[in-house]
C-alpha cells in the first residue's frame, strides 16, 4: 500500500465527519442568515441583510455581548494570572512535580455539566445546608442566594470560581511547556550580570520569553470566553426557563433559534455568524496588540 492511500485510510473517516458536522452545518447557517426561516431550515423567502440589521439592533442580542464582556473582564485576567502564578510554582519544584501538574489538570477532563451541577446543588446552594451558606453560617452571616441574587449580583462568584476550576489547569500545562523551552543560560547570564532572581528575572527574560505562549493563551481564554454556554445554562436556568439577567450569546441565539416561543432559524443564524465575525476580530486584534 503506498503512502497516499495509507494517508487517506487514516484520515478519510476524521475528514468525512469534518465535513459532515462541521463545515456542512457551517455553510448551511450561513445560507439560512439570509432567508426568513420560521419553523423550517429549508430557506423560502429570500432577505438579504434584514436578519443581520435586525439583530445588530436587537436589545436583549446586545445585551448578551455585554454579559460576554463582564464574564471576560473576570475570567480572562484572573485564569491568565494564576495559570501564570502556578506555573511558575509547579516548574520550581523537583519533588513529585509530575503529581502537581496530574492533580492541577485534572478537573479539565470534568464534564462542565456535571461540574455546575456539583456547584449548583452542592457548594452555592441557596438553602443553609449548601457548603458555601455552611461556611458563612460559621462566622454569624445570613445565607445566601447565590444563583437568583441580582443585588449584589452574586451569580458571578459562582460563574467564574466554576470557570476558573475547570479550564485553569489546562492554562497550567501551557505555561509550563513555555517555561521549559527558556533557555537555562539566560537565567545564568543574568545571574552573573547582577540579576537578582525574583522579579528582575520574571520582568526581563521569563515573561519576554512567554511572548508566544502568552498570546495564545489570552485568545484560546477570550474564544472561550464568547462560547460560554454549559455553565450559564446549568447554573442559572430553572425548570420555569433561563432568567433575563447573565445571558450570554449563545444562551440567547440557542432561545432564538430553537426557543418555545416559534424556531427563528433566520435570525438566529444571522446572530451566529455575527458571533463568529466578532471572535475572530477580537483574536486578530488581540493578537497584534499583545505581539506589538
């Protein structure tokens, strides 16, 4: 068997499925942006641009960005920072480093599902019994609603500490990979120069040499970001429906398009792809920013 139909028995199956379930669907959302698609994915009455105007201006559509916009304003520096901070704790140490690394990767393999089940039910439950309410109860304080409190809006703890317990540890094993590609003899030569190790080393050659690293974990974390969906959905939504407040893009598009109240494939395809325009211009710009 020579190598070309070798190639293709390996990868002819993985390409099929790609083209199937990804770029079919794909292409089909994209041709459904411009029709009016109510209750039917087979387009009739051609739109042009309506379904793109009309979500552009839609208030709860915006609204969704914004709720996208606080999620990352916490989620991207605070995972950057302590991915970063652990890293650099778990490359120091010489004793049972393969452990740490194990221990701290392991909640990537959870189920966010499950994971916001476990959050919901068991550590932010609103009755007293929930463990974070347990702990509060010690110290004199009132129980909490964490899940349905909109002032103070505390919803956001349990978002994020959920976020941050998840994907953390993936962050980890990146930041670790950066940090042993640098070259050993900078730190040697910085040490003779008169560099003392701690934050002079950090400023001037870990974080310069982290450049690439660095930049590919702030876009996989902003990318993440805008497709926030399991968390959102499991920890806030009840059995009477999703609440108004924290509802992220794909929250709102997944109501659009396949809610109760009517199958609005149009627009909901339109919202997508708007999405996916946004994601991609914030990547491209974010990444020459952070090169620059």
């Amino acid at each position: 068997m020579n190598n070309g139909r070798a190639f293709w028995l390996f990868v002819g199956p993985f390409a099929i499925g790609l083209v199937v379930f990804v770029y079919v669907p794909i292409g089909w959302s994209l041709l459904l942006s411009f029709f009016d698609a109510r209750n039917t994915v087979t387009p009739s009455e051609f739109v042009g641009l309506r379904n793109y105007a009309d979500m552009l201006t839609d208030q709860p559509f915006l609204s969704s960005l914004g709720t996208f916009s606080v999620f990352a304003a916490f989620i991207v520096p605070l995972t950057f920072v302590l991915a970063l901070a652990l890293a650099l704790l778990v490359n120091q140490i010489t004793f049972m480093q393969g452990f740490f690394r194990s221990v701290f990767f392991l909640p990537t393999a959870c189920s966010y599902v499950v994971a916001s089940l476990v959050w919901k039910l068991s550590i932010f439950n609103g009755v007293r019994f929930g463990l974070a309410n347990t702990v509060l109860g010690w110290f004199g304080a009132e129980p909490v609603a964490w899940t349905v409190s909109t002032s103070p809006p505390w919803y956001w703890l349990v978002l994020v500490t959920l976020r941050l317990w998840l994907q953390i540890g993936f962050y980890l094993i990146l930041f670790i990979a950066g940090l042993q590609r640098i070259p050993q003899h900078l730190y040697e030569a910085a040490w003779i120069d008169g560099a003392k190790p701690g934050w002079q080393t950090l400023r001037y050659i870990t974080l310069p040499q982290l450049r690439t690293t660095s930049v590919a974990v702030v876009l996989l974390l902003l990318i993440a970001a805008y497709q926030a969906f399991d968390e959102f959905y499991n920890v806030l939504g009840t059995d009477r429906g999703y609440p108004p407040f924290a509802r992220p893009p794909l929250i709102y598009l997944y109501y659009t398009a396949l809610g109760s109240g009517g199958q609005d494939f149009g627009h909901g395809s339109a919202g997508a792809v708007i999405l996916t325009l946004l994601i991609a211009g914030v990547t491209l710009l974010q990444g020459r920013v952070i090169t620059r």
